[in-house]
C-alpha cells in the first residue's frame, strides 16, 4: 500500500485508487501465506497499472531509509532484517549500495521464500516467528514496510517489542492511520487513530524520529532531542 498523490502523478500516472474500488476482496490467508501467491505479487508490484510503486519509488524509499540510519548508527548499515519482506525487493536495491550488507527477509508467503529464498536470504515465518528462527541477534537496520496494517491490534501489541529486541540501529515501521487516504491493497483489519498506533510504538519501546523511523529507547541517546519526534 501507499499514500495517494505523494509522487503519484509523474511516477505512476493515475492513482491506483479507482482500481482498487473495483477490485474482488483479498481470499483469506490459510496460515501459511497461501494468500501472497504469484498473482498477488503480480498485481501490486509489476504490474504497472496496479503496482503501488515504481522500480524509482522503491529506490528511493529504500535509499532514504538506508541513509537514516547511517545517520543514526554513525557508520555503514551492515546487516538488515526485513520482516513481512514479501519477494525481498528491498535486497537487490539494498546490494547494490551496500555490496557487503547481510540481509535476512521473513515473509509467511510460501511463494515468495521458494522462488527467491536462496538467492535473497528469505526465511518463511511472520512477525510472532522472529524469536524462534535462525536470525542474529540484533540488526542495524529492521524494516516493516506495508505490513504492519494487516495484523490484528492483538498481533500487532505481540509483534512490535519483537521487533523492537532486535532492532540495534534504526526501525523503519510503516503504519497507516485512521484519515490517511491511502491506495494499493487495503485489505486489512480497520485503521486505529494515530494516537492508538503511538500508544502501542511507545509502550513496545520505540521512539520516533520522524517519517516511519523509530529508534529503541535504550538507545535513543544516538539522536538529539529535536531529533526526536513525540
């Protein structure tokens, strides 16, 4: 998913928002992931009708977020843990500007770990599966990029201070709230106030520092006071 209108018009064309009115709803997911098949991937990011970001927009994002916390940390990112990571398309763009950069994605979808597990270090799990799977113990960089909108809030309260014990850098925890007028696919629970999704981020140990960015409060030190967000 993605906020309309910010850089929609030159990048994409028309929004994808009356695509989406139209759109069949999203089949349950079984468990395994069963739900991110191939033809879901195909629709929301190559398609180039119904895609949410352009091969640029993604570049950027990523290179944005690569560049904060090397701000934060002081130093080059070196390993990044991307959770809910999809294809891992964060992991080709992340190489390229880091050719020595460890990278582990985890994505319940069966599809995506068997097509590109090998050759991007993607695990299949979800975010309550992060304390039992092979991963280092703490990451510079821990990206939640478009998926932290479909869990439950009671996944979600369970979920983020399991990322917050193993983000050592930066967090990047996109969420969306309640009044953002936002496109792609909107099949999640309903959307909270900002106020409930800040309640959550501060109680599981997170401070922001502006634009989806978070730093664990044991080491938010590392940012100035103005740096820091609410």
């Amino acid at each position: 998913m993605a906020l309309r209108d910010r850089h929609r018009s030159w990048l994409l064309g028309n929004s994808l928002s009356g695509a989406n009115h139209d759109r069949d709803p999203a089949p349950p997911d079984t468990g395994n992931g069963a739900r991110y098949d191939q033809a879901y991937f195909d629709k929301w990011y190559r398609n180039p009708r119904t895609r949410v970001k352009s091969p640029a927009e993604l570049r950027r994002q990523v290179e944005f977020v690569l560049h904060a916390a090397e701000w934060v940390l002081g130093r080059h990112v070196r390993t990044v843990l991307d959770v809910g990571c999809g294809e891992g398309q964060w992991q080709p763009v992340l190489q390229r500007l880091r050719p020595a950069l460890k990278y582990h994605g985890v994505d319940p979808s069966e599809y995506a770990v068997a097509k590109h597990g090998a050759r991007r270090g993607l695990m299949q799990g979800g975010i309550e599966d992060l304390a039992t799977l092979p991963l280092r113990d703490r990451y510079d960089l821990v990206v939640c990029c478009g998926m932290l909108n479909y869990l439950s809030g009671e996944q979600l309260e369970r979920g983020l201070p399991v990322v917050e014990a193993r983000t050592g850098g930066l967090a990047y925890l996109e969420l969306f709230a309640d009044g953002d007028a936002i496109e792609g696919d909107t099949g999640w629970p309903p959307l909270q106030p900002a106020s409930w999704y800040r309640e959550r981020l501060t109680r599981a140990g997170f401070r922001s520092v502006g634009l989806q960015c978070y730093v664990p409060h044991a080491t938010d030190t590392n940012v100035s006071l103005m740096e820091r967000g609410w």
